[in-house]
C-alpha cells in the first residue's frame, strides 16, 4: 500500500467490457468507498496493448503478463477479469493469492471448477478472494447468500441467469426473429461472452448456478456434476407454439438440496404468462431463493454489462479496503465437501410435448392411448391447421409425472406409424 496508507492501488487484468467498465468507474470515483480508502488503478494487463482503452492508462504500468501483474509489490489488490476456468487466469489468481494478496474476481467458470481449491488458498494466506460479478452482475446474488442468508437453511435457488440467452428467447417471440441475428444483437450490445457457445450452451449459467449452490448449501462448488442442456435446441416454432399455450420459454437454472444431496441443473423450461420468470424479458436476471424460515426471495436485475458489471466488482474491492472478512464460501474452505448428486431416476416434472404427425384419422387417439396407458395425464392440448406439406403441429402438456415414464411413453409414439418427426420434449419450470 502507498505510503498513505488510504490509497489502494490496484492491478486489473482483462480489459474487456467489465474491465473497460471498471477502468472508468474508478476514473470517475476514486473515492466510492471513502470508509475504505481511495481506489486507484496503477497497473494492467490485457491481450492487446494498441486496443483503444475508454480512460486515458499512460500513467498506468503496462504487464504483458497478468502472472507479473498479480505478483507485483506495486499494487495490493489484484481484479481478474481475463475470463476461462484455466490458463492465464488461474495462474494469476494463484499468483496473487500466494503472495497474500486479496483478489476480486468476475470470472465464473474459474470459481465454479476450482472454487474449493482457491478458497482454501486464500484462506490459508488470510485474504480475501470475492467474487460478486461471477454472478448475476449488479445484481447482488452472491453477497445475498454469503452474508445476508448465512444464518438461513436454504433449500433451493433457481432463476434466470444468463442475459445473453434470455435477451434471444425474448426477441424472438417478440419479433419472430431468427436465432442468429438475435445471437449477433447480443454479442453487439455486450452481453455475449466471447465464444457464443458459452451462454447458448447453457454452460455460463451453470457455471452461475454452481457458485450459487455452493454458497447456498454450504458444499463445495462442482462444476462437473452439473446436468446442462442450452437453448441451442429450441427453435422458433417451440417458441411460438408455447406462446399459443400460455407459455413463454426461458434458460432455468436451478440448484435443490434434498437432505446432504444436491442436484444442479440448467434447461430450457416453460413458465406460464404472468409468473416472474416468463415476465423476466430482455438480457434481465431473475432470481427465486427459497429457505426454510424465509420462505421465498426474488431477486430480478442486470446480469451482465459494463456498467452494472463493474459495480459489482467495485462492491468487492469495498470489501477488500473496508477490510470486510468472511471464509470465501459460506462455510470455511476446510469444510467444503462435494455434495453427493441426488438420484434423477425418481424426477418428477410437467413437461411439453411437440410432435408432427400425418394428417390422418386415429393419430391423436393413437398418441393419447399411448400416453394414457403409460398413466401419462394430459393437462393442455393444441392442435394446428395442416401445413402446406400436409403435416400437422401438435403439442400438449402433461400434468406431474416420473420423467423416466414420460420418456418411455415418448419412445413407444416415435414409433407411431404417423408420426413424421422425433417427438419433442421440453420441461415446464417447478415453480
Ligand atoms: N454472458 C453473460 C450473460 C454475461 O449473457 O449473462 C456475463 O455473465
């Protein structure tokens, strides 16, 4: 720390959209935290050192390396926004935490694959090691769980947390637009991550709701356990089709503890009109948080972006100046232990079922019986005009049923005469 002892100076690694929003914010307001200190970024690093920065840096240190950066006495508080769970931003993080430096990281996947492993680093130096932007931006998920919630027996997070995904399901019903001119909107406003198929994927949102998992149940984050399926598979005609039904479709992540085992999992799911998660719409988050004595929480904001991105990351470094200390999860890193993963042989859901069936007499009695003899309950059921090649869209719901039994319901009716298309499946959202 300079000799003041009040001034903070920082090194920033990744100056990306969330590290150009930083770069500005503390160029703005060096001050925020005045109980802290002043906060002052004095060293950087990023891929490309031409790249046009939105504050003038000349009087910044220049690091090729962000390892040099993190381990250099000229700064005392080290930011990792480079992004990836591996490479050049572990190694910093490591780095930093080494030597006893605090870090503040927005990088998610990093947290969610080796979150136990630094944890127990930055405990065994005393530092702190935050984390706020990993998920959900500006909007404050992660402090909720660790510190407002800690005395709380949480029993399910789940909600929306991947803008980019959100931003494209909500275009596309709104404007009947096609996937990939809605993908390069994204990528253009900023909410995308560099390789696409991290958000449409689904992976960016599990990384998120494996974070919050851990800190919700007081396991260690495991990243690998979780079940993962994108919005890669869900076209426009799901879409509108789900809308003719009540329905809008949205990327749900959710994370359920059943006594000492966890199930983390991110879906496409069905929410009906009116409820919070299918009124979340554009690059927006939503959050549900449900505990034993709470009851429930919603939580709905900006998950993404420069501005609410980099107040996210400015409340850690708060934290940091104000000297702020808690373990880095809710429990302490000696603690953390992976949850075992509850049993998804016994699930039960609702879910959608979309077929293309041949205009011909039988074919609903056929897929009906076929349902009703596997004790599959129909709750909606819609049936479209044929369209010009003869085919004919039908899609139902079902009422609450094992998914296994769903699954070999939907086997027996591929193999309907009639049926001119793999039958689609898609799952309504427990809320
Ligand atoms: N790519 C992410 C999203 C933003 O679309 O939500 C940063 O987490």
């Amino acid at each position: 720390m300079s000799e003041d002892r009040k001034t903070w100076r920082i090194g920033v690694a990744g100056l990306g959209t969330v590290g150009g929003g930083l770069l500005s914010f503390l160029d703005a307001e060096p001050d925020f935290a005045p109980a802290g200190g002043r906060a002052v970024v004095t060293g950087i690093s990023a891929r490309s050192r031409a790249r046009n920065r939105p504050v003038d840096v000349s009087a910044m240190q220049w690091f090729d390396d962000p390892v040099a950066l993190a381990k250099s006495p000229d700064n005392d508080l080290f930011v990792e926004l480079i992004g990836g769970s591996d490479g050049p931003a572990k190694a910093a993080v490591e780095a930093a935490l080494a030597m006893g430096k605090p870090v503040v990281t927005a990088n998610k996947a990093l947290i969610a694959s080796h979150g136990a492993h630094l944890a127990a680093l930055a405990e065994t130096k005393g530092v702190p090691l935050l984390f706020e932007a990993a998920v959900m931006g500006g909007t404050p998920a992660v402090k909720m769980l660790r510190e407002a919630l800690v005395g709380e027996d949480v029993i399910s997070v789940a909600g929306i947390l991947n803008g980019t995904c959100n931003y494209i399901l909500t275009e596309m019903e709104t404007k009947g637009s096609a996937f990939g001119d809605v993908l390069a909107e994204a990528q253009r406003l900023g909410y995308a991550e560099a390789d696409p198929t991290t958000d449409i994927g689904g992976f960016d949102a599990a990384h998120k709701i494996t974070i919050l998992a851990a800190l919700a149940f007081g396991c260690a984050p495991d990243f690998a356990s979780a079940e993962i399926e994108g919005v890669d598979q869900v076209d426009l005609d799901d879409i509108k089709l789900a809308h003719d039904l009540g329905y809008r479709i949205r990327l749900v992540a959710s994370a359920v503890r059943e006594g000492e085992a966890v199930a983390v999992r991110v879906h496409p799911a069905l929410a009906p009109f009116g409820h919070p998660l299918a009124e979340t719409r554009g690059s927006l988050n939503a959050l549900f948080i449900e505990g034993r004595r709470i009851g429930r929480i919603f939580l709905q904001g900006p998950g993404a972006g420069a501005g609410p991105t980099a107040a996210a990351v400015a409340a850690d470094i708060a934290d940091v100046m104000t000297a702020v200390r808690r373990p880095v999860f809710q429990s302490p890193a000696s603690g953390l232990k992976f949850a075992p993963v509850i049993d998804p042989a016994n699930r039960i859901s609702r879910v959608f079922i979309r077929l293309r069936v041949k205009d011909q007499p039988g074919v609903i009695a056929a897929v009906s019986e076929t349902l009703a003899g596997a004790g599959v309950s129909i709750d909606g059921f819609l049936q479209k005009s044929a369209q010009a090649d003869g085919s004919v869209p039908i899609v139902l719901t079902t009422h609450a049923t094992a998914e296994s039994i769903v699954f070999e319901a939907l086997e027996r009716i591929a193999r309907l005469p009639s049926m001119l298309q793999a039958p689609k499946l898609l799952r309504i959202a427990r809320l």
